[in-house]
C-alpha cells in the first residue's frame, strides 16, 4: 500500500463518500499535504484508522428536518 493516497483513493479504501474525506480533512481529523501538481493526499493508514473510529452516517438524535 503507498503511504500518501489521493482522496478518492482513500474515498474507495475506506468506502466513504468523498465529501466524508473532504470533511476529515477540514476537521484536521487527517492529515494532508499537496503533491507538485496539487493534489490532495492523505495518508493511508490514517485514514484507514479513523474508518474504524467514525460511525457512518448521520449522528442519533439529531432531527432530520427543522421544526
């Protein structure tokens, strides 16, 4: 496996939306550096790792619509 992935190569690993890595990444919940023709990258086992830590999908309790 490389050390630094692409997002949407880290989106297919951990079978996560894109939008989901983007979100990590804003978070500063992953690290990501940009390559000479700027790219982002991330790391692989990190992202792998915080898979397992993240839950998919939308948080319990928060309501679906506005009252």
């Amino acid at each position: 496996m490389k050390e630094w992935i692409t997002v949407k190569e880290a989106a297919v690993l951990t079978k996560r939306s894109r939008r989901a890595i983007y979100e990590w990444i804003e978070d500063k919940k992953l690290a990501m550096v940009r390559d000479d023709r700027n790219h982002m990258l991330v790391l692989a086992k990190a992202a792998v790792r915080l898979s397992h830590e993240i839950r998919p999908g939308r948080p319990r309790g928060k309501p679906t619509r506005r009252p």
